[in-house]
C-alpha cells in the first residue's frame, strides 16, 4: 500500500507541477498576441465617434448586447480583478447570445477611458466559433469638440486550417458591422 499512496503522491505533484507550467506558457503566449495587436494585427478597424472618450469606452466595454449581433446579455466576474468587486484587468466578461451560448472573455489590459483588451477563451466558452482565441485591443483618442476615435485591433487563429479563409472573411465582417452599429447607437444616445 505504500508504494500506491507513494505513487498517487507523486502523480498529483507531476499533474500541479504540469498545469502551472501550462498556465505559466498559456500566459506568455497571450501577452504575445496582446502585443501583437499593436505591431501586426490580423484586422484592425478605426471610427470616429461624435462622443467623449468616457461614454465611449464604458459603452463598448459593458453593453456588447447593444451592438454585438445576437448578443442578448453582458454580466461580469470579478473574483479575480485587480480591483476587488469592480470592473478591472483580471474581470471576466460573459455575453450570453440568443442561443443561450456564452462567450467567455477575460480582461487583459483596463484603462479607462484610453484603452482596454480582453482574451476570448474558447475552452471556457460554450459557443461554437470555427476559433482556438481571439484577443482584441481598444484604444480610444479623445478629439477636440467630444469626438473620440477609437481602433479595434484583433488577432485571432482558426481552428481549422481549411476554413481559415472564410473564418478570416466572417469574423472581419462581423467586426465590422458591430461597430458600425455601435457608432450609431453610441451617437443616437449621446445626444
């Protein structure tokens, strides 16, 4: 019996000792495409909004079901911000769609109102989306007279080589006419 319970032992110590260095490489990995965004980005998107950058950055972060197509409702996970109870990098975001499938994103970078990022996780995800992640950054610029020029850069990677193509052409236009519906709706209640 000694030797099961020796090996069990060390079995569990492998496993945690396997997963933090999965974590730890799981980690690396997103804050390269994080920087990615920045450098060479698989799609980027740039508007103009007649809005200041404050209404701006807090409609896009927490009301995706008023401009996301068949997103329905936006609720947040703080138990692992930064910021205890309060929206922060560490908050995960769960946008549950009209087919009752939720989209799991975890905030990277937070820093109202000049940008933030978030991580699509689609192992905590249960939509089905022809991805392996997404990762997308926003940075908002506040221009003169309560007009704000946002960017939306994203990477992302196609869970199937063979559909990659039409993945790339479906994800960019989605992206693009969120956004297109978010200026107006963002503009429309403004004023």
């Amino acid at each position: 019996m000694k030797s099961f319970s020796h090996i069990f032992t060390l079995a569990a110590l492998l496993s945690v000792c396997f997963n933090s260095a999965a974590a730890e490489l799981e980690e690396e990995f997103i804050q390269q495409e994080l920087a990615r965004t920045q450098l060479d980005p698989d799609h980027a998107v740039t508007f103009e909004i007649n809005a200041p950058s404050e209404f701006v950055f807090q409609f896009l972060i927490r009301r995706v079901a008023d401009y996301a197509s068949e997103a329905v409702a936006v609720e947040f996970d703080h138990n692992n911000s930064l910021t205890p109870d309060r929206l922060d990098g560490g908050s995960v975001r769960i946008t549950t769609m009209e087919n009752a499938g939720q989209l799991v994103q975890r905030i990277l970078l937070f820093d109202p109102p000049l940008s933030y990022a978030y991580y699509t996780d689609m192992n905590a995800s249960t939509i089905e989306a022809p991805l392996d992640y997404s990762l997308a950054r926003y940075n908002l610029t506040e221009l003169d007279n309560n007009r704000t020029r946002v960017q939306i850069s994203v990477v992302y990677k196609s869970s199937s080589r063979l559909l990659s193509y039409f993945v790339r052409r479906a994800f960019n236009a989605a992206l693009e006419s969120d956004f297109e519906l978010a200026v107006h709706k963002i503009e429309e209640e403004y004023q």
